[in-house]
C-alpha cells in the first residue's frame, strides 16, 4: 500500500502497460475466436479439433510458453501479446460456440422464414443473443489475462509484473503487493465493466419477466 | 391464392427413402383460411414449410399467385409471406415494436414508417402500443406473445400467412381466446391463410377448408360441413368421430342448435331427436348418406319435428368445442384481456 501512495506516477504507469498488454491480446483473441466459434458452431465437425488444440494450448505453462516463443517473437511485447491472445482463445472459442448453439431452433426458424439471409441473421439475430456468452467468454480471459500478464514481465513484456519481480530480487515485499493488489483491482474491474458492457448491448436482459 | 401440384418430399433417413409428403395436390383460395390438420408425422408441417421454402419440394409444383416458388428469389419469397410458428418464435432481444416491424425493416421501410405501422399493428391485435410496444417478449404473456406474433406476420402486409400451430403452446382458456380473436381478424384483414393444427376442435372453428392429411397423403380436402356429413375414409370418420375431439360437447344437446324448420325439407331428410347429445349426433351423421342435404331435421320425444339444423351450423358448433358455455365472444374477449393485462 506504502508504496503505491508512495510512487502513484511510477505504479500508474505500469498498470497502463499492463492494460495495454492484457487488452491488446484480448482484441486479438476475439478478433481471431469469435469467428471461429461462429465457423465451429456452423460446421460442426470441426468443432472438435478447434477445441482439442485450443484446449490443449490453454494447459501449456505461462513460464514455458514464453520461452517457446522468444526464438520467434524475440523479448517483449510482442511475445507476451501474443502468449496471452493464444491462453485467452479457448475461452473466447468455446463461448462464442456455445452461445451460437443456445440460440432457440424455434427463433432461427422465425428469422429464416421471415426472409433473412445467413448474414442478416447473424448480424441481427444470432450475434446479439448469443452476446451474453461471448461476453462471459471474454471477462473469463481478461481476468486470466491479468494475472498471467504478471509473468510477462520475466521475458520483458513490462506491466505490474515488473513490480512484482523487481520486489523479489530486491526483497522488498512492499513492491510485491503493490503489484499483486493493483492486479486484483485491475480484475474485478475488468469483471464488472464487462458484465455492464454485456447488459449495455443487451437491454432485455435488465428487465425481469413478469410472469413465466 | 396457392397451389400445390403433385407435391412430394423424400428425406433419407438412415438409407430408407421416406415420403414425408407424398403427391399432394390442393389450392388454397384468395382470402380462405385452408387448416392443414392430421396425427403427428402426417407431413402437414412440411407441407405448409414448402410453401415458403423453408423445405424444397422433391419433386412437384407449388405456386403462390400463379408464380412457381422455385423460380423465385427466396428471401424475397419469404418477406412476402408472413410467418408465425408456437409460441411466436419472438426475438427476445427485440422490443415488441421491433419485432412486429421486423420485415418491414428488412424491406428498408424509414424507421418512423417502421414504429406508427408496429402501433398500428399492436392496435389490431388487441395490445395497447402505448403499454406494450417498448417492452421485451418475455415481459408478456404466452397469449400476449401470440398476438406479437400474428402482428408481425401481417406487418408488411403480406397477401398470405403461414401459422405453424400458432396456438399450441398455451393454455386451453387462452387458446380458446386466441381462435375466437384470429377468427375476427381474419373477416378484417382478410388473408390467404394456411393454418397447421392437429386440434380438429381448432380446424372446425377456423377452417373454410379442412385439409385432412395422414403419412403424407390427403385423406380428405373440404369445408367443416363436408367433412363432417360426407367423411370419404374410415380415418375421416374416426378423426372427426374422436371421442376426445367432440367430449366437451357431450352436454350439448342438438335441441339447442335448432332453428325453425324452413317450409321445403327433402323427403328424406335425416331425422335426429332432439335429445342426442352432439357427439352422438355427429356418429349418426357421418354412418348417414347425406348428399343434396344442408341439414337435417330435430324430433322431440313423440318424433313430431320440432326444428332444423343445418350442417354449417353443426360444424361450427363442433369448432366451439369447449367454448360452447361461453355466451358471445364480443362479450367475453375484452374481459379476459383485462385479467391477462392484470
């Protein structure tokens, strides 16, 4: 705590990296899984190995997977972007699918045989239900994100985790928590911004039903 | 007006072949209202699908206004053919206002055009617009949903609707409401309407023509009158004879159809006494030869006739079903949309 009113320049900083780090692979996670779970959700055989290989990527250690990278990605941003857009895919993937496959058979009929095209009934109809999954999907990997992107700052991808890393070696424990709390700030915000921006886009979801 | 010719559909079902819809012909007149109705696996569904080509016929002809729909564009076909199917298929994320204006939106209508024809809309159906047309679907009723559900299908005014057992999913009170409402919309907008049910009490209160079909073929093709007096297959007779069809009806006495008798009835006209419950009635009328009548003569107890009752009036007493205490509907429906609004 000490040591946040101590340096707020100093820890301001960081935590923008930081944001800057988990959001700008967040974007490119969902640039990339939302329409691969709408693809996945549409062939369905393919649904399975999408899953298996972004499953199984998921399970690979931060530590590991950041040492993987770094003969390709070199140290930096770019390797630690791109590591956290690869651990927030399966999250984005799979919810996006599942909410494509929520969506009642009885309302896809309605759109279809009121004369919407594929793209129409995306656009209008599926996307906007399936919106709270998606959603779900993306709080999941920004949360994860946050925390992960702590380990980034080892290879040089900067953010809280050079705060914390900086407290280890010099044993200052002050440091330590400072980077851990404004983590776990940075994930409940992260959690409740996206749960509003979720019944911002859906504005039924905020009315109760009267009746069954 | 719609035109099936010869229609057949196959789906392949674990390498057997199967006609779900098999040579059917019919035609549906401008401004009737034509029930597809038969047991489950009758292939009523699919053929009413076929006609908006949400199924693509195997092999025969359908044609809306003389137009064959496979030479049409399908998106265009559909936004000129309005659809309702149970429980509305409502977009949940979709006010009421927008939902009814949906082919209206999807037709480029100015968003202004788009909102006064949903109020307007809301207004026929029986929805106040000023209480209803900025809620969601699921702050209403299953009966409220409904009534969505047939404004949007006739939003952009389309000449022809298809109702995939619009009424299926509610209560039988609502239900009941809900036929006696569609029934007065229809004599205002008069659509061309092809409606599915298997609830033959449902076929013979809406139907100006009854398409009776079994695995895939038509059993029988005619109005409520004809199928009840002159059913042309035992499974017409059964279907129409069901006993849980015509149970509500069983207090029902034919006594109280009876008009007086007109001053020329045919010799051999079907004598009934007049206290034959309906059902009883009915299985005596379709065991009878009944052609070149329009009804048939009521006895009382000395069998001295008493009153005359036509077919018309027996069929759509039938199609009352369970409504038959109720005294008029004008009276009944604005009271019981006040308690559903409650």
């Amino acid at each position: 705590m000490q040591y946040i009113l101590d340096n707020p320049g100093r820890v301001f900083e960081l935590t923008i990296e930081h944001l800057q780090l988990v959001f700008s692979a967040i974007l490119i996670a969902a640039l990339i899984g939302i329409p691969l779970g709408i693809l996945i959700s549409r062939v369905k055989w393919l649904a399975l190995p999408v899953l298996n290989i972004s499953g199984v990527l998921y399970t690979v250690p931060s530590l590991a997977f950041f040492a993987i990278l770094i003969p390709y990605t070199g140290i930096g941003k770019t390797t630690a972007i791109t590591a956290l857009a690869v651990y927030s895919l399966l999250a984005i993937v799979r919810n996006t699918a599942a909410g494509m496959n929520e969506v009642p058979a009885s309302v896809v009929d309605a759109a279809r045989g009121m004369g919407m095209g594929q793209f129409q009934r995306l656009r209008l109809v599926e996307l906007p239900l399936a919106i709270p999954y998606i959603f779900a999907g993306i709080r999941l990997a920004t949360v994860a994100g946050i925390g992960i992107g702590a380990i980034a700052a080892v290879i040089g991808g900067g953010g809280l985790g050079r705060l914390i890393f900086d407290g280890i070696r010099t044993i200052d424990s002050n440091r330590i928590v400072a980077g851990a709390l404004m983590c776990i700030i940075l994930a409940l915000l992260a959690e409740y911004g996206f749960s509003k921006l979720a019944l911002l886009l859906r504005p039924d979801m905020r009315v109760k039903a009267e009746r069954g | 007006m719609i035109t099936l010719e010869h229609v057949t559909k196959t789906f392949r079902m674990e390498g057997h072949a199967i006609n779900a819809v098999d040579d059917v012909s019919f035609t549906v007149e401008e401004g009737e209202l034509a029930v597809l109705i038969g047991p489950s696996g009758s292939g009523k569904t699919t053929t009413m699908r076929m006609i908006n080509r949400l199924e693509e016929p195997t092999s025969g002809k359908i044609s809306v206004n003389g137009q064959d729909v496979m030479s049409m564009n399908v998106v265009n076909l559909r936004r000129h053919i309005g659809y309702v199917i149970q429980q509305g298929g409502l977009f949940p994320h979709f006010t009421v206002a927008e939902n009814v204006a949906t082919v209206p939106r999807l037709l480029g209508w100015s968003k202004k055009k788009r909102r006064e024809r949903a109020e307007e809309l809301l207004a026929l159906v029986g929805l106040d617009p000023a209480i209803f047309a900025n809620r969601y679907p699921r702050q209403l009723s299953g009966g409220q949903q409904q009534r969505v559900g047939v404004a949007r299908a006739l939003a952009a005014d389309a000449p022809i609707i298809l109702m995939d057992e619009p009424f299926g999913a509610v209560d039988p009170i609502t239900r009941t409401q809900l036929q006696r409402w569609l029934r007065q919309v229809q004599q205002d907008v008069k659509k061309t309407i092809v409606f599915v049910t298997h609830d033959i009490n449902e076929a013979f209160l809406l139907g100006d023509r009854i398409i009776l079909m079994r695995d895939g073929h038509i059993e029988q093709n005619g109005t409520p009158a004809d199928l009840l007096r002159s059913p042309e297959t035992e499974f017409v007779k059964e279907f129409i004879g069901d006993e849980f069809a015509l149970q509500a009806l069983e207090h029902t006495y034919i006594a109280e159809l009876a008009k007086p008798v007109p001053s020329r009835v045919p010799d051999d006209t079907l004598v009934i006494p007049a206290g034959m419950s309906i059902p009883e009635a009915s299985r005596e009328i379709t065991q009878a030869d009944t052609t070149g009548h329009s009804g048939f003569l009521v006895t009382d107890e000395e069998g001295k006739p008493e009153g005359y009752v036509t077919y018309e009036d027996l069929a759509s007493a039938i199609g009352e079903g369970i409504s038959s205490g109720a005294e008029s509907s004008d009276e009944v429906i604005p009271e019981l949309l006040e308690s559903e609004d409650a």
